[in-house]
C-alpha cells in the first residue's frame, strides 16, 4: 500500500464533523483527518467479510472470555475445595455407620426423590427432624 497522501474532499454534517473533532484523540490520532482515514478502513473491511456477522460474536467471545476468565477459576477452585470437605466427611461418616451396601441404595433412592421433589432445596435441618430413616 502506497503510504503518501493526497488531498481529497469530502462532504460531512456538521454533527458528523463535530463527533469527529470530540473522538479522534480518544483513539490516539495525532489529526482528525487520520481518525476519518481509520473510520473508514474499518468500515471497507467490514463491507469486505463475506459474514458480517461473524466479527461481532467473535469479538464479543473473545471479551467474554477474558472477563469470565476469573471467575471460572475462582468456581473451579471452590468446587475443588467442597469436592475435598465433601470427600472427608463421606470417610468420616463411614468411619461410624454400620451400613450395608442394599441399606447405602435404599437410602440413595430416597434422596434422589426428596431432592427432585425440593428442587435441590432440602436441607440438614430438615432432614434431621425426619429422625432415621426407613428406607
């Protein structure tokens, strides 16, 4: 690309003109003439694209994904540590119940209706004011 200039004239609205004269430093142009010069690039390259609508989820992806990067982790990291606490009370509870494996299934059975039927809501002190199970 031949990188010398020459004079061109165009005809803008004054209110296109006056956003030109407000903007062109917030995006680092040294003149307004080479934030217009941008402004245009950007839309030839637009109109170029055989799918305009790929660039904007693209776009918008590639944000989500730097923005959500974080906490994703922070989520993976909690799950990891309850998985952990989880996995140590399973050992300790097994270290004082006299549970077979038929007992285990009756009891697996019965907890996968209750949290069906409570949406995931049940809690200890609900289940413990049920007393022991007859499973």
């Amino acid at each position: 690309m031949d990188n010398s200039k020459n004079r061109h004239t165009i005809w803008l609205t004054d209110e296109v003109w006056e956003q030109v004269k407000t903007h062109y430093q917030q995006d680092d142009c040294t003149a307004q003439n080479e934030f217009v010069e941008k402004a245009l690039w950007f839309y030839i390259e637009h109109l170029g694209m055989k799918n305009t609508t790929a660039y904007l989820p693209e776009v918008f992806s590639a944000t989500l994904d730097e923005k959500l990067k974080p906490i994703i982790n922070r989520m993976g990291s909690l799950l990891f540590k309850n998985a952990l606490e989880q996995n140590m009370q399973n050992h300790l509870l097994t270290m004082d119940l006299d549970m077979n494996e038929e007992d285990y299934f009756g009891l697996r059975e019965c907890c996968i209706q209750e949290v069906e039927q409570t949406n995931g809501t049940i809690t200890f002190e609900e289940v413990l004011g049920y007393g022991r199970w007859q499973w």
